[in-house]
C-alpha cells in the first residue's frame, strides 16, 4: 500500500479510491457529519469510498476518513477570515491610490476618482478589483470554502494541493459549496507556484503541518506591494528550544529553554521571514503575531524598499538570560545615526549588555538568537479586527475568545519578552503575590506593566531587572520566611541576601488590572467540561459573574 502525504492531507491511495470525473459508477459513499455526530448514506457519482463531510463556519465539505480534520484549528481559520475581511477595505484603498497614480502620470486626474470602487463588499460575490488570494497547503480545501462563503471583496481564490488526489476533493468541494465563480482548485508544488507568480497575490495563507520555513522565500516573493502574509507554524517544540540545533538549521536562530519561549518563538519566525524579505530588497510590518494553543500564527504586510529593508538589522538582536535566576537582557545588532539629508550610517552595536556573570545571582548567562526585536502587533488594526469580530456576533463560533486574544495582545507593551510570576516565586522559593500586587508594585515605580496573550501569569514591562529582584525582596520580608527555605550557593539564597535598593510600594494601583481581565474576556481554549459547567452556573444564577 502507497502512501501519499501532502503537508497538511494524508490520504490512502488504494484501488477503491476512485475520484477521476471520467468515471460514471455510482455508489453508496458513508457521510459522518463531524459536528451533528451523525451518520448519513447518499449516492454519488465518482465516489467510492468512506467520506467524512464536515461543516464549519458557511462551508461543508466532503474529506476522505484518512484525512485528519482538528476542530481545534477552528480558531485559526476564525482569525484568518476576520483578519483579511479587515485587510480587504486596506486592499481597496490601494487599488484606488494605484488608479489614481496611473491616472496622474497618464494626465487624467479627473477620471481616477475611484467612485466605482465606493461600494459595499458582499461575501460569497466576486469582485472585480478584488483581492487574489493563494492558499498554497489546501488539503481538502476547508478554509478556503470559508473564505469564497465569509470573505467579502474576492476577485479569486486560488485553492492549492500538491497531491492531485486532494486536488480533485478540493475540485468536489468547490461544485458542492456553488463557489465555481470564486475558487479555483490546482495541484502544484506550492514554493513553485510563488516563485512563479511574483507579486502576484493581494493575499498568501500558508497553513502547513510543522514547519513554515520552506515556503517563507518565495511567498515573500509572490506577495504583492502592501499584500497579506499569513503564516502558521505547529512546529512548537523546535521554536521553543527542545532541539536548538534543528530550529538553528530551519530559521537560522537559536532558541532558549526559558519562560518566555513562546514569545520568542515568534520573534524567531519574524525575523526568518524578515530575512528572506531583505534578500529581495523587500522588508515586513507585523499586523498580528500570536501563541495559540500549540501553534504561532503571524500576519504581516509585504513591502518593496530597499532603504528600509536595510533598517532590519536595527531591530533583530540577541538575548542573554541569566541561567541561575532567569534575568534577561536583549541587545540589537545593529543601529542607525542620521547622516546628510534622509540618509542613515549603520554600525555594529557596542555589547555585550551583561557582565560574565549575572549580576544578581552570579550564575553565567546564555545567548539566544537572533530574534526581531521590533513591535509584535499594529494596535490600530487589532482595534478594527475586534470591532469587525464583535459586530459578527455568532458569525464566529469561536468569537469569544477571539476578542479577548485580540484584546490582549492590543494591551501588551511592544518591550520583548516577558517575566513568568511563577518563575520568580520558584527562584526565591516563596508562596506567590497576587498578580494586581505585583503590577501594582511596578506602576507605582513608575514603570509600565502589561500581560502577555502568550502567557497566563506573565509580567511584560520596561522596568530593569534589579526592580524585579527587589520587589521580590520587599515581598519576601513581608512574608517573614525561614533562611532553610534558600540553600547557601542557590540563586535565590545569593538575591535575597541583598537588601532592596529602593522603597517598594504595594499599594494598589488603578492600572493594574487591564480593561481585558475587567471584562472577564476569555484567552483560553476552554474544555468541553468547563463549558457545561459554565452554562449550569448560567442556568442556576443569571446575575452571577464568571472571575478569569
């Protein structure tokens, strides 16, 4: 038995397996529907063998048994079409500055107004300056069936396998939704496929199992002026320092086993992708850059410019983390002194920041990288995405936690990386503050403090690290703990044996709980138990509240 895998599609060529047009024998096909749990028998021409047929969202599709399909990724495709249904109206306004442009140089001003441009876009209609849009690792062509169905403004839909017989379901799949008009399926080597449609997409989704590090040269490559990258890589444990050296060979950065890895992770696909853009004159401004469940999901817009693709050594640098306490310090490779006119001199950044050894507990540091040290989020357009997600209502089954993701990463200052609470009570072997306590502490010092969406228990802030260390002093001497607790020659037995450097005040500061955790906005995938538990609570006291 051959086995054919697409990267995100594996499906068992057999004799049985019949999906060629040309074949006329009818016979009984097995449905299960996925989200009814029911069973279902039909007739189809073409078919003969066990199908699974899945809805989601305004889409039902049909997919072999042998294909796996994760409900969980929900979210992800959830996101996606919030995402470029926000894009479309950035993707109008640039249609209408290139006809105006056109029209300026050619001397017919007049007649590039763009009024014909001015009209609402509809889902499920083909617009005829609207956007094109490769999805290059289809499978069975799921999300793209939602995006012709709930994106509006599509000119065209290009759904992509590699595997031909994926390519044939993606082909049923677009006659049984009646998107023949918007969608069309083909089987290609998807890298192939960019390479040779230079900058001839509006927007590439690339969704693939594991890895997106293959595909990133030549989708920043076919991704047009201003156009939509959509990124997803599920190869969490490479990123996040499991196997340093594999994710030194696939991205060209090397990760750390620290608190803060799943935010790394992200700032090492950014700064991959932003390579591969500036080997092209090309350069990258990150929309959204989010940790979901067991996978990182990157949205960013592709320029040409090669002025500003040479800034990107002034925000891709190093991190050096203390392997004792966990204190941390990030370092750019590089930075810019204006020169004569608009133009600038770059030089190596003078370094490193850290001493041999931590200067709080002694112990010697490591170095990670490098990462893009740049903002992770564009907080207006997070802001446009909440509001087109909140106005959908029930449009999207996971609308709720897309709105309180999105709101959290708005809140989170753009300082990289993070402090995990539970880390610092580890450290200095003491029972935890709680969280509006600490943040209160860092307000009060003047400081700024934000969670982050990455993290439960995260302390993201501009503060230096001896602030930290000192607010764990001051709380550990409230506490009154006993010296056994910290081993001479530890970590924490070397920090707590200084004194606080400066007054801590704990009071409680009106900042320290965000407009997110006020809300009570959820950020987590909830379990199916806690889900039931919630709607019992709701039936037995309407009033009551649900705490985060």
């Amino acid at each position: 038995m051959l086995i054919i895998r697409s990267l995100r599609l594996c499906v068992l060529k057999t004799p049985s397996f019949i999906l060629t047009p040309s074949k006329t024998v009818c016979s009984k096909v097995l449905f299960c529907s996925m989200m009814a749990n029911e069973e279902m028998t039909t007739e189809m021409e073409g078919l003969s063998t066990k199908f699974n047929l899945i809805s989601e969202g305004k889409a039902t599709i049909i997919q072999p048994e042998s294909v796996f399909y994760n409900p969980v990724q929900e979210f992800n495709r959830d996101i996606t079409i919030a995402v470029i249904s926000e894009f479309a109206t950035d993707h109008i306004q640039h249609v209408k500055e290139l006809r105006q442009k056109k029209a300026k140089a050619a001397g017919e001003v007049g007649e590039a107004d763009g009024t014909d441009l001015d009209v609402p876009l509809e889902a499920g209609k083909h617009h005829p300056h609207g956007m094109k849009i490769l999805e290059g690792l289809a499978a069975s062509g799921l999300r793209s069936m939602r995006f012709g169905h709930e994106i509006p403004g599509v000119q065209k839909i290009i759904c992509n396998d590699f595997d031909k017989q994926a390519a044939e379901i993606i082909a049923k799949n677009i006659t049984r939704n009646g998107l023949s008009e918007l969608v069309e399926a083909s089987c290609a080597d998807a890298s192939m496929l960019m390479y040779q449609n230079r900058f001839g997409f509006d927007v590439v989704d690339l969704d693939p199992y594991g890895t997106a590090a293959p595909f990133l040269d030549s989708a920043v490559k076919s991704v047009r002026e201003g156009g939509l990258l959509c990124i997803t890589c599920t190869d969490a444990a490479t990123l996040c320092g499991n196997t340093p050296e594999k994710c030194f060979t696939m991205y060209g950065s090397l990760p750390l086993r620290s608190k803060f890895c799943h935010e790394m992770a992200m700032r090492i696909i950014l700064r991959c992708l932003e390579s591969h853009a500036a080997r092209h004159s090309r350069y990258i401004v990150p929309l959204i850059s989010l940790s979901i469940d067991f996978y990182f999901r990157i949205f960013v817009k592709v320029y040409s410019g090669q002025k500003k693709a040479k800034f990107s050594a002034t925000h891709t640098g190093m991190v050096y983390q203390c392997s004792g306490c966990g204190a941390f310090k990030t370092q750019n490779l590089a930075e810019a002194t204006p020169a004569k006119g608009d133009n600038f001199k770059f030089s190596a950044t003078k370094g490193p920041p850290v001493a041999e050894k931590c200067e709080h507990c002694g112990s010697r540091h490591q170095m990670g990288g490098p990462l893009y040290l740049g903002p992770l989020h564009d907080k207006d357009f997070i802001d446009r995405v909440i509001g087109r997600v909140v106005s959908e209502g029930e449009g999207f089954r996971t609308g709720k936690r897309l709105e309180g993701m999105l709101s959290t990463a708005q809140e989170e200052l753009d300082t990289p990386l993070y402090y995990e609470a539970d880390g610092l009570y580890q450290t200095v072997k003491c029972q935890p503050m709680p969280m509006n306590t600490f943040r209160s502490a860092l307000l009060n010092a003047g400081y700024e403090v934000s969670y982050s969406h990455a993290c439960k228990n995260s302390l993201k802030t501009n503060a230096p690290n001896s602030l930290i260390w000192d607010i764990m002093r001051a709380w550990v001497n409230q506490l009154e703990l006993k010296p056994k607790r910290n081993v001479p020659g530890t970590a924490g037995f070397k920090i707590l044996s200084e004194k606080p450097s400066v007054e801590v005040d704990f009071t409680e500061n009106p900042g320290a709980i965000p407009k997110s955790r006020s809300q009570n906005l959820i950020r987590w995938q909830e379990k199916e138990a806690d889900k039931n538990n919630s709607e019992a609570d709701k039936d037995k006291n309407s009033d009551s509240e649900n705490v985060s």
